[in-house]
C-alpha cells in the first residue's frame, strides 16, 4: 500500500534538503583540493575566513602624486578612494577598511596577508588606451649578420629623419613610422626597466611590449581611453574555452570604436590589429574579424579566472585620478582579537542553550525538533560562509557574528508560530495529524511575512549603511533565507513523520502534543464537553477540570461573550421552568 502523500512529501523534502548539503560540502570540497589562488595555497578552507577586526590583516599606505606636482585636491582623494575600495572589496563584504590621511595620503587594511594580485589591484593606475597596430616584430634587439656574428642594433643616429613625410589620416596610417622611430623600435629592449611607456604623449606614436615580454610594438597614437568604459567583466569564453575580460563602452566610445572596427576590418596584418594597453604594456592585439557596432568588444590573451578578474574590475572601477606610491606595506594585528570572538561565540551558545532550555520546557519532546532544527540551519550556514569567502571574498566580521546571533531569536519565533498553530488545531479538536497539515497551511504565511521583512531590513541595511555595518546585515539576510528553507524542507517534513509515530501521534504527555493537556475539550464554537464524572475518580475529574480551565483561558473575546449568552439563555430558561 502506497504511503500518504504528506508523507511521500516529507521524504522528498528531507532528501532534497540532503542533497543541497551534500552539494554545498561538494563545491567547497572542489575550491580546497582542486582549485588554488595566486599564491599556490587552496582556494577555499574548511573554516570561514576571518575579518580584519578579528584576525588582522595587511596595512598598504599610498603616497599621491598629481601629473604637475601639485597638492591633490579632497575631491581627487575621495574619488581615488572609492576606486580602490571598489577594487579590492566590490561585494561590500570583503571588510576592507580604506582611509584618507595628511591630505595625500590612502590607507588601505585588508584582511590577512595581500596577495601580488591584491596590491596590483590596489596600486595600479589602470590608464587603458586603445591604440591601433603599425608594426609588430621580434623583441630581440640584435641581428645575426652575414658573418654569423650577433650585432646589437645602433641607437639611432640624430640625423635620422623624425618627422613623417606625409601628414598621417589617421591612427593606422604607417605614415607615422619614421626612419628615426623604425631605429628606435629595433634598439628598443623590452627587459630594460628604463623603458616606460606608461607616460609616453597620447597624441603620438608609442613602442612597447606585451606583458610577457614576448613581442613589441609600433602602434599609433591613443584613439579611445578607459573612460568611455562603462562596464566590465570576465568571463569564460565558450569558443575558445579561455577566460576574457567582455568590455561596454558608453554611447561615445562606441560610437568612436565601431568607426575604428570599420577602418581596421579588411585590412592586411598587422593593420588589422588594434591593441589594448594597460599602462603602457599590450595586454592584447587581436585582429578585426568584424565590423563591431554595438561596442561591447572582448579582450583575450593569457588569463585565468583570477586575472581576468582583476583586470575587469580595474577597468570597472575606472582609472585612479592620481599615480600612486606605495610608501609602507606591514602587517596589522586584530582590532578586536580573538578574544572579542571567543566572547560573540560564547553569547551565541548561551543564546542557543537558552533557545533549546525554553523549547524543552514549553514543547516537551517537540523542543528536540527545534534543536535538531539548529543544528541544521548552523551546519548550511557555516559551509555557505566557507563558499561564500572563496567565491566572493566574504570575511566575517565581529558585527557578522552578531547577525548569527540575532538570527537565533528569529528562527525560534518561525518555531513557535508554527508549533503554536498546531496546538490551536488541536484545541479545536482536529486529529494531530489533521493539525500538523492544517497549522503548517496557516503557520506558513505568517512565517512568510515576517521573514520578508526581515530580509527587506537586511537589504536596506546592507546598502545604505556604513562598510563596518554591511557585514551584520549580509548575515542577517543569509541566515533568514536559510531558515525559511529549513522551516519548508526540514521542520515541518519531520513534524509530518512524527505526527505518524506512536508516541507524538497517540499524544503522550510528554509529546507536548497531548490534547487534553492543552485544553481540547471543544464540542463546537464556545461550547465545551462537561468532565466526565465518575464516582471516586478524583484524578481524571481534576484532569478534566485543568483541561476546561485551559480551554477557557485560551477563548477568544467573542468567544468568551458568545458562551456568557449561551450560560445567560440556560439561566433564564431554567428560571422559567
């Protein structure tokens, strides 16, 4: 015989709710032994990563510096500020703290030890260019002469002709190549740290390098910059099974790229080409297979998920209003320590042990499926912290652990509100199985909208309130999520099945489902069964008498005024009779 639905229900609920978990600890089981960051330790832990007030961190001091050497002004310093903080905390979460000081100076505290992609992420100027390729060759700076000897080429010769013989039309024009800039570009060494194309004129013609140093460049002046940006990110890219970073430009810049696309597409190489520079160096030169009108071009080249990320939010996040100069890099202990976190995990065990203490004492055996409850809800919780600090850099903050606790209080109220309901079923004399299904149909939607407005609070929280507070209002609306989610797929699937069991079934005593205990003495609205009388039987009469008294304690006041006419009609009645 096939079981009951609401008991075929509550299984697939139970296994779905084991199969998230199994998935959950599966992801972040991948980013501990398969995956690795940029310094070749796991991408993920077992343990949830720990906020600058409570572990420390890195402390990173940049020096400003403006193009004419003149004080920066208070508005370049806060746009410059909010660049990096979107940079190395975009999500909010990340519980980086990024100051101004001495009117020059930024602040920058990251929690634990910053990676090299960290402080690349944090100093660099991001000035992208677009730049059109005139020529393109070998980065050797010698030749192999007839002699087979290896010849260094010469620097070129002052009487070397500097200014092009006919006005260049446009960046792709290789009019702009002269004889001095060709002897310039064969002299031209790619290791030598002299050679900074970073600050070269926009207007003119620049040599350069890619950024393995594995070819270089002539490529023509600046066409488009990184402020015709407006979005960017990265990406996997499905033809090529390669990360790349996928840029927006605003309505001018693409107005500008899609006539660059249109000169460049049909031309021979390296004329087909057009480069990508970030700071001075090509992170890309693809070809134009196509005219591209919409202005949503992609950069490819060697990167990883880690790089390409970068990368994108570099350009993003938009180019620093100032050059920067890392003038101190130490590492910082906890604000807080470990000690102010022992003392937040310590207030949410008393706060658990009094959860399950006023369960206990209240529901009776009903108190173990709130614990059980919990206990669920902490272990989805902790293994989505531990996901949630590799994928989008989360780290718990003391004000964190104080959403955790808070929490607490609210998913015993979705307990309460539920179990409540059901007692209420039963008082008006449904079987405890009829009372389960019943009190879950009208428990639910209280539950619903109270745990809405708690994420509602949490979101508005979370956008409008300061860095320090972002952290609490995350956890708070993560755990609430979570809680409704045990409350569908584990409270009330196991409250299905032991609804069934002999022991809450039947209504034991100790059950904390036991109708008489509670008063379920209705025959209708306001109308209650006399205790049953029998002679010497004191027990079951004084039974009979609590159970009346709770039944009465528990009317509503219409039902109260609606039984006070009932007695009055048996009054005058009688009087009559």
């Amino acid at each position: 015989m096939a079981a009951p639905t609401p008991v075929r229900h509550a299984w697939r609920a139970l296994t779905s709710l084991l199969v998230l978990t199994a998935l959950l600890f599966g992801i972040n089981a991948l980013g501990v032994f398969a995956f690795t960051d940029a310094e070749g330790n796991p991408a993920s832990s077992w343990a949830p990563e720990l906020a600058l007030d409570l572990q420390g961190g890195t402390q990173i001091i940049l020096a400003a510096k403006t193009p004419d050497g003149a004080p920066p002004s208070a508005e370049q310093m806060d746009q410059a500020a909010s660049i990096i903080r979107q940079r190395v905390d975009a999500s909010g979460v990340g519980e980086a703290d990024i100051t101004t000081q001495a009117g020059n100076q930024i602040v920058v505290q990251v929690p634990g030890p910053a990676d090299e992609e960290t402080r690349n992420r944090i100093q660099s100027s991001a000035q992208l260019q677009l730049r059109a390729v005139l020529f393109t060759g070998n980065p050797a700076t010698s030749f192999v002469g007839e002699d087979g000897k290896e010849t260094p080429y010469p620097s070129p010769a002052a009487t070397l002709n500097a200014t092009p013989t006919a006005a260049p039309t446009n960046g792709s024009d290789p009019s702009w190549i002269t004889d001095e800039l060709q002897a310039k570009f064969l002299a031209y060494n790619c290791e030598d740290p002299a050679n900074d194309p970073a600050n070269e004129p926009a207007d003119q013609p620049l040599i350069t390098c890619d950024d393995t140093r594995t070819a270089k460049y002539i490529l023509g002046p600046v066409e488009l910059d990184g402020s015709s940006i407006s979005d960017a990110t990265n990406g996997l890219n499905t033809q090529n099974n390669q990360w790349a970073v996928n840029i927006v430009f605003d309505a001018k810049g693409t107005e500008v790229f899609g006539k660059i696309s249109q000169r460049l597409f049909g031309e021979t190489a390296p004329r087909n080409q057009f480069a990508f520079v970030l700071d001075g160096s090509v992170l890309s030169a693809p070809s134009m297979n196509a005219v591209i009108l919409d202005g949503k071009p992609q950069i490819t080249g060697n990167f990883t998920q880690e790089t390409s990320k970068t990368l994108a939010d570099q350009l993003k996040y938009g180019a620093l209003p100032l050059s920067f100069e890392v003038q101190s890099s130490n590492s910082i202990s906890a604000t807080l320590g470990s000690q102010q976190l022992q003392i937040g995990l310590i207030a949410g065990l008393i706060g658990l042990a009094l959860v399950a203490i006023y369960s206990l004492v209240v529901y009776r055996a009903l108190g173990f499926v709130i614990i059980a409850s919990l206990a669920v809800m902490g272990v989805l919780t902790y293994i989505t912290l531990c996901i949630l600090a590799w994928r989008m850099g989360f780290r718990l903050s003391l004000a964190g652990v104080a959403g955790l606790i808070v929490t607490i209080g609210f998913t015993a109220d979705s307990f309460i509100v539920y179990f409540e309901r059901i007692r209420d079923e039963l008082r008006d004399g449904k079987s405890i199985t009829g009372a389960v299904e019943d009190g879950w149909g009208r428990a639910k939607r209280t539950i619903y909208i109270s745990k809405s407005i708690n994420i509602l609070a949490a979101v508005v929280l979370y956008i409008l309130a300061d860095a320090t507070v972002k952290g609490f209002a995350f956890t708070l609306g993560l755990t609430t999520l979570i809680d409704i989610l045990i409350f569908i797929w584990f409270t009330h699937p196991v409250l299905q099945l032991l609804a069934r069991t002999r022991f809450f079934g039947g209504g034991h005593r100790l059950s904390g489902l036991d109708p008489e205990a509670l008063g379920a003495v209705y025959r209708g609205r306001a109308q209650f069964r006399s205790p049953v009388e029998a002679g010497g039987r004191n027990a079951a009469q004084r039974r009979a008498s609590r159970s009346r008294g709770e039944a009465e304690r528990r009317q509503t006041i219409a039902e109260r005024k609606l039984a006070q006419q009932s007695a009055d009609s048996r009054s005058t009645t009688e009087g009559d009779d």
